[in-house]
C-alpha cells in the first residue's frame, strides 16, 4: 500500500519510510473557533496478562497552518500572560483511556452494545475474531498483501473513526 494512502487513512510516515504513529482528524466542536482542528492520536496500547486491550489516546487541538496549539502558545512570548494561560486552557491535550474490558460488541455487525444485547460478545472476542472480510466491509483497502503490524495499525485508526462517530472524542 502506498505512503499517502496510508495517510490518507491516519498512519504518520517517517522521513525514512517507516510508520511512525497514528493521527485522525476527528469531527469538530462549537467550542472551538472556525479554522480549528481536533485530532486523536494513538499514545498508548497495552495488553493485560489476560490479553485485554488498553488504548490511551490523545486528543490535540491544531489551527489552519497545522499548528499544534498548546505547543504554539505555550512557547508564544508576544502574549500577555493573562491571554496565554486563557488560550492554553482552551487547547490543552487530553487523554482519552479505552478499553476492551468489560465492553461488549455484537457479533453480527461490529457494533459497541450492552452485555444484554442481542449477539453481544466480549469485545476481545470480537477483535479476536476478525478476518481480512470484516476489515474490507468498514472500508479498509486491503487485499492480503499488507503487512501484519499495516493492517493492525489500520484497525486502530478505524477504532478512533468509530469512537469519534460515536460521540466519545
């Protein structure tokens, strides 16, 4: 798979190639002005001795020029004090901890249910479960030939889509 299609699909490539993390624009918010651009980035993942899954993510604001803000104004020395601390309390990152302890999937379509749902599966079951289909059908462009970690990392941006879609970034 090409470089700017993994891109394109939220995987960050260093200058020598290799994948270097992953970073997807996530839906706005009204209580950022126009311009303004949140995005998730993967900090974390950990797997317990029992094999469930830990994901800390990391939530930064960025503007037009692709800027990260909290970085910006905190090396910024032409603001006042006062306009500096205000600024940097709007764009503080923030970390998001998921995990697939105690979260529930229906078997049948993916989706995030309760214990008591119908076809409700741990969620490690479900991610256990998974074959090159599943990952096609959420739109992935995979055809077999990728590499193992690729198809993994893809997994874990299509997780931040999902969690975005769902309201919980």
């Amino acid at each position: 798979m090409e470089n700017n299609t993994l891109q394109a699909l939220g995987l960050l490539i260093s200058e020598t190639g290799a994948i270097a993390g992953i970073e997807v624009p996530i839906s706005g918010t009204t209580l950022l002005g126009p311009g303004l651009q949140r995005r998730v980035r993967l900090k974390r993942l950990t797997f317990d001795d029992d094999l469930e899954i830990t994901a800390l993510f990391e939530m930064r604001v960025f503007d037009d020029e692709g800027r990260d803000l909290a970085g910006f104004y905190s090396k910024d020395n032409a603001l006042p004090p006062f306009v500096a601390r205000e600024r940097l309390a709007r764009v503080q990152p923030i970390e998001i901890p998921r995990t697939t302890r105690d979260s529930f999937r229906n078997a049948q379509t993916g989706e995030v249910v309760l214990s008591d749902g119908p076809n409700a599966v741990p969620e490690l079951v479900f991610f256990q479960s998974m074959a090159l289909p599943h990952l096609q059908a959420q739109g992935l462009p995979l055809d077999g030939s990728e590499p193992y970690l690729v198809v993994v990392y893809l997994m874990l941006a299509n997780i931040i889509r999902e969690k975005d879609a769902l309201g919980e970034f």
